[in-house]
C-alpha cells in the first residue's frame, strides 16, 4: 500500500520549522556575516510560495518569473514587462499543482517555446502544461500518477534519439525511487515510468550529467532519507542505468548540481544538506570518469540549505556559489578565489528573509547584472532582488493589491439597501474585496477591502450573530478560517478566527448541524496529509465557535460539500465530492446534533468530481445531487430514492 502524504508531510514540516518559532541558533551560524533588516513584503500573490524560475515564457527576449506556491495549489507567471516595476499581473495556469514542489520550464515538445514541468507531490502527480505560444498554455496534460510525494524533475536526452526525456524522483517513505520517461515522439508524449534505482531513500534532488565523460546524460540524486549522494551511470547511452556509486554520506542531503567547478573540463558536484548545522560541499570529478574526491567544504555551520546556483557572481571568468540558507534567513555567495575550488567565506547578498525555499539568478531588468528572483513560503510573497552585487541593491514589487486571481464570488445583500452586493476571494491578492451595488442595476462600486487573507480562495455569506445582516464566512488556503462582522454601516469587522490550521483548505459552508437554530460551519481540507471534514459549533448564536469536531480524516481530497436533508428526517446531512478519490460520499446527520456517519460511498465514471450541487431533479420532492466531472469534461447527477439511497450518476 502507497502513503502518499508521507514525503509531502516531511517537505511541510521541515519548511514550516520557522513558523513554529524553532529557529535554533541560526542569527550567529554564518561567521562574519552583517545581516540586515529583512526586506519589505514585495508581493503577496503566492499562498506558500515554494519554487520560483526564470525563463523567457512568450518569446520576447526577456526573463518572466515562474511561480509555483503550496498552500493554494498554483502554478503561474509574472511577464517580464520592463516598467519599472518591471512585472506585469500573474497568469495563473494551474490550481490542481495538490502539494507542489516545482514548475520547471522546458521545450519538451520541440516546437521552440518553453513549456513547464510540475511536480504535484500532494497527489503522486507528474503533469505538463504546454506553452501554446506568446505565454498562453495549455490545461494540465498528464504524464504519470506514481510519482510518490515527488520532489523533483529535470529534463535531457536519456536514450540519445534527440528529444527531451524526463528524470523524476519519487520521496515517499514506502516508495522512494529514482525513475524515468521516455519521450517517445520528441512532442511530449511520455512512455510510462522506468526504474532507475529503489536503493533510496527520500531523494529530494535529480540531476542528469555526462559525469563519466563518454557523452551520455547520467543520473546523480540525493537523498534526504539516507543521506547520499549518488551518481548512476548510463551504460548503453539509451538509458540502461548501472548500479549505485555513492561518493559519500552527507546528512540531510537534499540539493545537488553539477558543474565544472575546477575548470578542469569535467562535472563535478556541488552538494547541500537540509539538516543543522549543515554543510555546503563539492565533490571533485578526479579523472572525468567519474571517480570522485572526498566532499570539500564551501561553507560550514549553515542551518539547512534549500536551493544552489552556480554563476560567475564576481564577473572573474570563473564559477561562484550562491546559495540560501533557510532557517538563518540569509541568501549568500561564496566567491571561487582561484577558479579551481577554493572557497572563501560566505558573504551575505540577502539577509533577514522568512523562509524562503528557492531562489533563480538572471538579468531580469536586461542590465547586464545579475538579478535575484525568491519566494517566501511562510509570508506568502514572492520577490526579486535587483542588481544583487551592489550594495545599495533593493527589493523590487512584483504586484500590489488590486482583484487579481478572484477565485470564487458570492452575492448578498451587504449594505441593507434592498439589493445584492458582490463580494470576493482573490487568491492572486490574497484579498477579500466586497463591491457595492451602488444603484440597484448591476453598477457596482470600485472594490472595498474586508481583509488581507493569505491565500483568499473561498467565500460565502451566513447570519451568524442573529442580527439580521449576512456576515462573510473565508477561507484562505494557508490555513484560515475565518468570519468577518457585517457591522451598521456597510462596514465589516475584523478578523474572527475559527482556525488556522487548516492548510490547504479550499472550501468552507454554513449550515445548523445541531438544530440548535444558528449557523455553525463545515470546512473541508482536500489534500494530504492533513485532508480533513470538520465543523466548528457556533456555541452560544452569537458567532463564538468551538473547536474543530472531526467528520472524516479518511478521505484524500475532500472539497465541495452540498448540504440538505437527504433523508428527510428534519435534520441536515451533506454530500462531499472527494476529488482523487472519484466519490461522492453521503454523510448523514445521525443524532441531528452533529453526529455523522458515512451512508453511501457513491463511485463516479471519471476522475475528478466537482461542484457538488443538491436540489429536487426529478420533481419527486425529494433532494437529488448534480456534480461535474473534471477529467470527463460532463456533468452529472444522482436520483435519491426518497430515504436518502442514491443511484448511479447519470450523464447530463
């Protein structure tokens, strides 16, 4: 049996350590370094913003920034538009990246523009989003679902037919391994998945290299788990792959690249560890064949290094280092002094940062300077860093708050004057917004700022004080749930926690669970490993909440929920679709207090069901469901027989 949350639950926990306050030591680790203020906020469009990258996306000539972020599941883009502020408005091209590691831009197809690779740990996913031109993508085109708690992706000619191959690595406890897929028409269709090695464990990072020097793409890994690093050689050039050569033990290994750091005409490795302390190391290629040297260090004492890139960061004709160390806060260089491995301290380029888990050089104003592009996982920004050598250097805005990425949208009437209002989750903001209906005919006000919501993805409107006007009840996928007051005045309160622990929730509803004549709230989380059914008591009518009762931990991606009384026994029940588990799942309310069981487990025809919706179909008085089904691109719907037993789906 596959665990498929274990690996992404590792990734999570060890990147949130700093939202737990477990800093350790880490503002005297680096030796000799000044750390400065931490930068301001520069963009708040991310929810867990992971891995960032920079490639020219549209073909014009300059870099854009690729973004993929946790907590809301997305995969998007920023144009590079050279305005001073230099970005435009993110693109959004995926919201189904469950657990993201990363998007990797690659011309997979061969039809010369960049398309981009996601990993999708949260659901064992590999999928391709193809770059139809100018920037405009494709939706999510499958390459496999055995890619267990994935961390990584790169791509290169494997079997030297000339195309683009894809190497993966899967860190799932019960299955690590590193594996491959043939490009089998040079287009991007991909064969299934080939083992490379098993003898891992949780590789977090893939590499392909000529390391042997007999002009075939081999494989190296490193593995969290097991704390290796290895190198699997290529011995037929068609990817027939040889045993393990582990070149040594470095706990937590987690990043690696390869580089001719010596300038000696071969690869050598360039390893970092997520562990504290830990140190930043590279292997030296002895021979060109592949024979490595002991590690050598490039900088000691760090607190967990998440992300390496090799550039010539002085302009001397030779490779540097920069590197981020996490929990310090600090992205660093270490200046290659004689071009053939000698390290000098580490120098601080960027000091006072929130974990930040990636980071991408280039010249991205087209100055002819190395920039510095990051992400900031637990602030939920992503940022960039202009002219990263100077000392006056300075964080740049990629975007300001505006209704970018509105994510869902409800209707009540907010002000008391005898019309709907609108208001909405905008996740590319992180914003809850309400628009006025100013005149009554659908002329709506400029957007009035409720809340500033990390990853503001759901909305809906509740009564929850008795007071006569609908309150705002939001979800932000960072982990919020949240009510907002609908206060005399058209004006709202603020921020009334229910919870914020429900990362990766995506949807939430008021409905009276407990007959008690309020409304309380039901809140779905619909990945792993924290995929959840909860609802929260409103204790006294008044909007004061209880803790989480837990519904269901079984299910793995539970989402929408429609709510009726199924059953007819004058009490409210609901139905979920859990996603990736192709259900419709029937819960009743079995004491009408609150107290639910599974009735029904009702099997879709397709993958992936959505926007469960409940109401009388067929005209029998009874409450039928409708839902769609994402994969299958139908609609459907189920018969309730009267006592709340449904039939099969029926294609609409």
């Amino acid at each position: 049996m596959n665990y498929p949350n274990r690996g992404l639950a590792r990734t999570v926990n060890r990147l949130h350590r700093a939202r737990a306050g477990e800093w350790l030591e880490s503002r005297r680790i680096l030796a000799g370094l000044v750390l400065h203020e931490e930068p301001p906020v520069v963009a708040s469009d991310a929810a867990g913003a992971r891995d960032v990258r920079l490639a020219d996306l549209d073909g014009d000539g300059d870099l854009d920034l690729v973004v993929a972020s946790l907590y809301d599941n997305r995969v998007g883009w920023y144009e590079n538009i050279a305005t001073p502020t230099q970005f435009g408005r993110y693109h959004l091209l995926s919201d189904k990246a469950f657990g993201v590691a990363m998007a990797v831009p690659e011309d997979v197809d061969d039809d010369g523009d960049l398309d981009l690779l996601v990993v999708a740990g949260g659901v064992n996913r590999l999928y391709l989003l193809e770059n139809l031109g100018s920037g405009n993508f494709s939706r999510e085109q499958p390459i496999s679902d055995s890619v267990f708690a994935g961390e990584s992706v790169v791509a290169g000619d494997v079997d030297g037919d000339g195309d683009l191959d894809l190497v993966t690595t899967s860190s799932d406890i019960y299955d690590s391994d590193v594996s491959w897929f043939e490009n089998l028409d040079g287009h991007g269709t991909f064969a299934t998945q080939q083992l490379i090695t098993a003898e891992v464990e949780q590789p977090t990072a893939a590499i392909l290299a000529d390391l042997d020097g007999d002009g075939d793409l081999d494989v190296a890994s490193a593995s969290y788990g097991d704390n290796k690093i290895a190198w699997y050689p290529n011995l037929d050039g068609a990817g027939t792959f040889g045993n393990p050569r582990v070149l040594s033990d470095l706990e937590g290994a987690n990043e690696l690249v390869a580089v001719d750091i010596d300038g000696d005409q071969d690869l050598d490795l360039v390893a970092g560890a997520f562990a504290y302390p830990s140190d930043l190391v590279w292997y030296e290629n002895t021979n060109g064949q592949g024979n490595f040297a002991s590690a050598q260090i490039i900088a000691t004492g760090l607190n967990s290094v998440e992300s390496i890139a090799i550039v010539d960061y002085d302009g001397d004709q030779d490779l540097d280092v920069v590197a981020h160390s996490v929990f310090d806060g600090v992205i660093f260089w270490c200046e290659n002094t004689d071009g053939q491995g000698t390290f000098g301290e580490a120098q601080p380029i960027l000091a006072g940062l929130s974990v930040s888990p990636s980071l991408a050089i280039g010249d991205i104003d087209g100055n002819g300077t190395l920039d510095i592009a990051y992400a900031s996982l637990t602030q939920d920004y992503v940022g960039w860093f202009a002219d990263a050598r100077t000392s006056t250097a300075q964080p740049e805005t990629i975007s300001e708050l505006g209704i970018l990425g509105p994510d869902a949208v409800a209707t009540f009437d907010a002000d008391e004057d005898g019309d709907l209002d609108a208001v909405v989750a905008a996740v590319e903001d992180n914003a809850i917004v309400w628009f006025e209906n100013v005149d009554g005919d659908g002329s709506f006000s400029e957007g009035i700022l409720v809340d500033v919501l990390a990853g503001a993805i759901y909305v809906t409107p509740a009564d929850f004080n008795a007071d006569g006007r609908d309150d705002i009840l939001a979800v932000g996928a960072a982990g919020t749930l949240a009510w907002y007051e609908n206060l005399p005045g058209a004006d709202f309160g603020p921020r009334q926690m229910l919870s914020d622990s429900l990362q990766g929730s995506e949807f939430a509803t008021a409905m009276d669970v407990d007959g008690d004549g309020d409304f309380d709230v039901i809140a779905t989380v619909n990945y792993e490993p924290n995929a959840q059914i909860v609802w929260y008591e409103n204790t006294d009518g008044q909007g004061t909440f209880g803790g989480a009762h837990i519904v269901d931990e079984q299910l793995t991606s539970p989402r929408e929920v429609a709510v009726a009384d199924f059953d007819q026994d004058n009490d409210l029940d609901f139905a979920v679709a859990s996603l990736f588990d192709n259900q419709i799942v029937i819960f009743t309310n079995e004491d009408g207090k609150g107290q639910f069981e599974i009735a029904q487990v009702i099997p879709t025809t397709q993958d992936i069901p959505v926007d469960v919706e409940a109401g009388d179909i067929d005209g029998d008085g009874d409450i039928d469901l409708t839902f769609m089904e994402f994969s299958g691109n139908s609609a459907a719907w189920i018969a309730n027989d009267g006592s709340g037993t449904f039939g099969e789906p029926t294609t609409i």
